[in-house]
C-alpha cells in the first residue's frame, strides 16, 4: 500500500475548508492524481480533533461530514454513477479508503453505503431501489446491522430469529445483539428464518425494516471502557411488508455471504495496528524507551509483524482488483489484523507504566496521548465480524481441507 505510515494526531483546531472537488469520472484519473485529490480534501477539511477517535461517534458527532461528503457526491465511493455514486474502481476505491485510514477519518454510515445500498443494487427490484437508495444518499437513512444474536454470535446460520408470513406482511420475533450504534439509526437490515423445515442457512430471509415499527425496541450496552455504542434490538410481532423482503424468500444466507467477503478485506486492514503502533511509538517517546535496548527489540518485533501483515493485506488487494472471486484464506487477514493489534495496545500499556491506569487523554512526559484507546479498540476485535475461532475454523476446513 502507498503511504500507511500513521500520522501523529494534530491538535485540535478546525480545519480552513477547501472548495469541494468537481464531480466527474474519477476513473478517468491517473491513480496518483486521484489520490493527491483526495488526500488533499480529507487534510483540509476533515475536523483534526476527530482523528483516530477512541471510540466510535454518533450522530450528533459525526452526521455533519457525512452530510458534506453527500453533498460533494462522495458518500457513496463504491455505487454506480447511474445510482448516485462515484462509481470507483477498484483500484480507485481502495485507494479512497486508504487515505481515509491514512487521516483516521471516523467511518459512520457504513452498513447503508457499505451493504444495504449495493445488497439492494445487485438484488433489490427497481422499486425497491427506487424507494431506499436516494434516502442513503441523503443521509436520511441511517442503517444498522440485525445479524448476531445471543446465542448465535458467528454462527448466523443458528439464528432464531423468526419471520412468519400473514398475507402481505411477516411478523418478526427474535433478539439482536451488538448491533452498532442503533439507537441513532433510523432503519435495520434483519436476518430471519422464514423456513424452519430447510436445512439451517437455507432458511433464512433478509427484510428490511423501520426502527420506528411497533415492537422494536432498542437497549444500548455499556462496554468495559464506558462507551454505549454496541445495542441490543428486540423485536416483538414487528410487522414487515413484503414489499421489504430482499432477494426472495429462503434466499437470505447467499445475500449475507456475499456481504461478508468483501467486508473482511476492511476488517484484516492494517489501519488499526499502524494506528496503535503510533500511538506505542509516541508513547516511548514520550519516556525516552527508544533507548532502551529490550524495549527497541519488542517494538522492532512489533513493526515488523505489522508489515508482513501489510504485505499479507496487499496479496488480497491484487485479487480484489482484477476481479477475482474473494478466495477463504481471506480469513487470515482478520486473525492476523486482530491479535496484531491486541500484542501492540497491550505494549503501550505496558509503555505507559503508572499512567495506562487512566481513561482518556493523559499526561506522558511533555505529550497528551489516549492510552488506553487502542486496548479499548483492541479488545472485541477478535470477537466481531466472526470469531477468529470461527476464522481459523474456515481456514481449517476450507483452505488446508482438514476433516471437521
């Protein structure tokens, strides 16, 4: 990848906007130019007290940027131009969310641009598509993601969920969980089982539904770090026209595959280890450990499990670019991703002596670093967006064909 190196957050002060750029086919670009547009209009107008932050932001945070960017037509990187996007390819949409990495640039709205927009792209009907694609675009939809379940975290296919058809309309019942940020979202995506007779991932539907419906009912979760962000969703007789079923009935698990391959290349980035790899870096300085020889070791060791981690990222990149079907081994970017970033934030901590003890932004030597931001992002990661259990299990059966 060009230029992951990750910048050391500026101090806050607002950014002097830059005109917005001038909508045209982006493809036509030379990579390089395209990137120095781009890198350009993040520098000097994303907010520089929002890098990196520490958790993720609400609405009433973050709606504002995700406004502008709707404004100047790039809230949508990956959708066809026909359907209001910038219509990137590949090449040029990778490089769109490098140098969005590359600044911390907080990511919001994702499950609507991310999955219900090209989810209902590929397999929604023109009125469906008509109907929810330009309220995305707006940043009127909110979307959230209605996958995991208590019992069912990884393993989607053991859902409980249930959607029961009555004349024009199913009648959802089930629980959610770890549904990010719901209580700003204004809609949900639902996995459901509509056929309890088929075998487990051959029963399932996709709907969409309004969190406004009778019977939903959202609980947000306090983490261990004291964020809210993560929700429960329970769903109690929602009635759910037909007209919002997606891909045709029992055709859900396909839809959610599908969804999943090109989202763990996002998830095995390297952004969060480079991330908390600065951070170590500042915080040594910080305490003059760079001259420490044990220290120097452990953080070489650390550096380096990064870039072969960027090399590993990179070899998936090629495939994604010339179009080739994302192969199972993808699942090792996640695991290495993860624990990469787990071994790094434990070593700030351990960096950091008496003051890893507080929350927040904290005195270490002359410099105000978050210390305990990266361990606070560091410890789900291995839990979300499948188990890395369940991702060495894919690479277990899939790729080195082991027997079950």
């Amino acid at each position: 990848m060009n230029d992951m190196t990750p910048l050391t957050p500026a101090t806050p002060a607002a950014p002097a906007a830059s005109a917005a750029p001038v909508p045209q086919d982006w493809n036509a670009l030379a990579d390089d130019d395209f990137r120095q547009q781009v890198r350009s209009f993040l520098e000097a107008n994303y907010p520089h007290e929002l890098r990196y932050p520490a958790r993720r932001l609400f609405w009433t945070e973050i709606g504002f940027w995700y406004r502008k960017m709707s404004d100047i037509g790039w809230i949508a990187p990956a959708w066809p131009r026909e359907h209001g996007g910038m219509g990137l390819d590949t090449a040029k949409l990778l490089i769109f969310y490098e140098e969005h990495e590359r600044w911390g640039v907080s990511r919001f709205a994702d499950m609507g641009i991310l999955m219900v927009g090209p989810l209902l792209i590929q397999h929604g009907t023109p009125e469906q598509q008509q109907q929810w694609l330009p309220k995305i675009l707006s940043c009127e939809h909110l979307w959230c993601q209605g996958y995991s379940e208590p019992n069912a975290g990884s393993d989607l296919a053991g859902l409980r969920t249930e959607a029961v058809l009555d004349g024009d309309e199913y009648v959802l019942n089930g629980q959610k969980i770890w549904t990010t940020l719901a209580t700003d979202a204004t809609h949900i995506f639902v996995l459901a089982r509509t056929n309890k007779e088929a075998k487990k991932q051959a029963g399932i539907s996709f709907l969409l539904a309004d969190m406004k419906d009778p019977g939903i009912r959202v609980r947000p979760i306090k983490d261990v770090a004291g964020h809210d962000e993560l929700c429960e969703v329970f769903l109690e007789n929602v009635r759910v026209p037909t007209a919002n079923l997606v891909g045709g009935a029992d055709a859900g698990w396909g839809i959610a595959k599908a969804l999943l391959g090109f989202e763990r290349i996002f998830l095995g980035s390297p952004k969060y280890p480079n991330y908390a790899l600065g951070v170590l870096s500042r915080v040594a300085d910080a305490r003059g450990l760079h001259k420490d020889p044990a220290f120097a070791l452990r953080f070489a060791k650390l550096r380096m499990q990064v870039e072969d981690h960027a090399a590993c990222y990179e070899r998936f990149i090629e495939i994604v670019k010339r179009g080739d079907p994302i192969p199972p081994d993808i699942s090792m970017l996640k695991v290495i991703s993860t624990e990469s970033f787990q071994a790094i934030a434990d070593e700030v901590i351990r960096a950091a002596g008496p003051m890893a003890q507080l929350a927040g932004m904290v005195k270490v030597g002359d410099a105000e670093i978050d210390v305990l931001g990266p361990f606070f992002r560091a410890l789900p990661s291995t839990i979300y967006g499948g188990t890395n259990e369940i991702q060495r299990n894919v690479l277990a059966s899939q790729v080195l064909r082991l027997p079950s």
